[in-house]
C-alpha cells in the first residue's frame, strides 16, 4: 500500500510540473507576441510597466502588456521633407537640411518609440549645420508592419538608410541611435557592411538576455524561468537566435570614432554592460556619463551639456 501510494504521489507531482511547465509557455508566448508585435493604433496607451501597483503588474504577467504600434505625436518646427525608403521593409524617415551642411546624420528610435521622439536631437543636430534624417523603424510610426525585434532586423533598416545618404552624397555620414536604435546600429556596423564616418550611441543594452531580464523584473513575474521563455519563443516567432544578439560582442567589430552615452540612473540597463561596451569597442571612443538621467533622453535634464557634448564629437 505505502509503494502504491508513494507512486500515486509521484504521478500527481508528475502531472502538476507538467501542468505548470504548459502554463508557464504559454504565458511566454503570448507576452513575447505581444512584446515583438504591435497592436492596432488606437486611443490605448502602451502599458507603462514603471508606474503599475503590484496588483496591477499580477493582472499584466496573466494578460499581457497593452501594446499599440507606436504613432508620431510631433512634427519638426523647422522645414523638413518626408522620405520614403526600402522595399520588403518599407520606411517613412523625415530630412532636415541644414545649410551648407558638414554631412547627414541618420537618427535611429529605442523601443516601442517613434521618429517623432528624436525631433528634438535632429533639431539641434541641424543648428549645429548636420542634415538629419529621423526613422521610423518597420513597425512603428508611418513605416509598414508592426513587428519589432529589439534591433536584430532592425539592422536591416539601418543598412537601407545608410546606402540610401551614402548613394545620394559624398558627405561624412552620422549613426546616431538610442537604447534598442543603439543596439541595431551595433549590429549593422559588425554584421552588415555599413561603414559610417562616426557614430552615437545613447544607453545601449549589453546583451539580449539582461534586456528581456529587466523588462520581466519590470513586469513583476520571476525572472527565472520567464526570461528564457520569453527570449526562446520570442525568437521562434520572429526566426532569430535571441542569445546571438548581443552588442557587447558587436563592440568588438566597431572601429570607427564612437561616442557612448550613459544615464547614470538608468535602471533598464546596468553600468557594468556600458562599461563592457566601451572596453569592447575597437576604435577610437569616448565615454560620457550624465549623474541625474535613467533609461530617457538626456535633453531633458541636459541639453547644454548634451548639445557641446556631440558638437565636439561630430567636429
């Protein structure tokens, strides 16, 4: 009777891991869907996973995030053009000219983000006499689709518009990229024949795995064994290898003039990747940390210092 009951024991132990690890992937799936696929524009807000209760974050690890594709919500002040770029991956970017401009900078958005969060930068990046071309990535704002892949195919939109300046001027060309815009210009530099004069880089991830680890820890759910569930089906779906993308190692391939920058703040990416980052970069670079920034734009607490910052740099 005791081994009878010892194996009904076992069996039902069995049957609950089973259920758990069934639970487990298919809560996986459905957030790495909604993480790499934007849903229809609307009046929704995305879910902002910093400011939800705890309560609240329990109700978004069972649901899933709100995720609308992002939209443009601002314009530049000054004159600008609407270009349309690629073929498979059909692009909308914005051409401010500058006059008697020194070379173009190409402006690449983070995450869940939009060109219309990089007027800002491109405004000043034209006063400082730089034409500057802001991106929607493929699946934001008025660019096509509504898949994002955190900067691995994104790499192919960097490439498309480097080519695109690069056939149509003679002029030094500028990779400027933010957070997840970052990360894609890190891979196309290493991976994809794209060979800018300079290029900046504002609070880059340094690797796939911790960036999915944050937004979990964000999420409130377990980050063991949620990261790993998310990066594996998440890749699945989009036809990558999450672990392969990793822009310490790109830094290792970069050997053009590199400005990195770092919100000392910044509670999405830890300073022990930035640093490894700029160990690993390869050419020439330079390091600029502001004390008062988290994971945001640096214009916000210091344009003065961001504005000189990148004028030396680009000179």
């Amino acid at each position: 009777m005791k081994k009878n009951g010892l194996k009904a024991t076992w069996k039902i132990l069995g049957f609950c891991f089973l259920g758990f690890f069934f639970l487990f992937n298919i809560v996986a799936y459905n957030h790495a869907q909604k993480f790499t696929r934007f849903g229809e524009p609307g009046p929704k807000k995305r879910t902002n996973l910093d400011k939800l209760s705890g309560m609240e974050k329990v109700g978004v690890v069972l649901s899933g995030i709100t995720n609308p594709k992002p939209q443009n919500d601002s314009v530049p002040h000054v004159g600008y053009e609407t270009v349309k770029l690629g073929t498979e991956r059909k692009l909308e970017a914005w051409l401010l000219k500058a006059d008697s401009s020194k070379g173009t900078v190409i402006a690449f958005h983070g995450y869940s983000g939009n060109k219309s969060s990089l007027v800002k930068q491109s405004e000043i990046m034209r006063d400082l006499g730089w034409n500057a071309l802001i991106v929607d990535f493929y699946g934001c704002g008025n660019s096509e689709g509504n898949e994002t892949t955190i900067g691995v195919k994104e790499a192919i939109d960097v490439k498309t518009c480097f080519d695109h300046v690069d056939s149509t001027s003679n002029q030094p060309i500028i990779l400027y990229g933010v957070s997840m815009g970052a990360a894609a210009i890190m891979k196309a530099v290493s991976e994809k024949s794209v060979s800018p004069d300079k290029i900046i880089l504002e609070c880059p991830f340094g690797n796939m795995r911790s960036a999915v680890g944050a937004r979990v820890s964000a999420m409130g759910a377990p980050t063991i064994p949620f990261t790993d569930l998310f990066m594996f089906w998440g890749g699945v779906q989009n036809g990558f290898w999450a672990y392969d993308h990793n822009p310490e190692d790109y830094a290792k391939e970069i050997n053009v003039p590199t400005l990195l920058m770092y919100g000392e703040k910044d509670k999405r990416v830890p300073r022990s990747e930035t640093d490894l980052i700029f160990q690993n970069l390869a050419g020439e670079k330079k390091l600029v940390t502001f004390p008062e920034s988290g994971h945001e734009s640096y214009l916000t607490k210091y344009k003065t210092e961001w504005t000189q910052t990148v004028d030396e740099f680009l000179n």
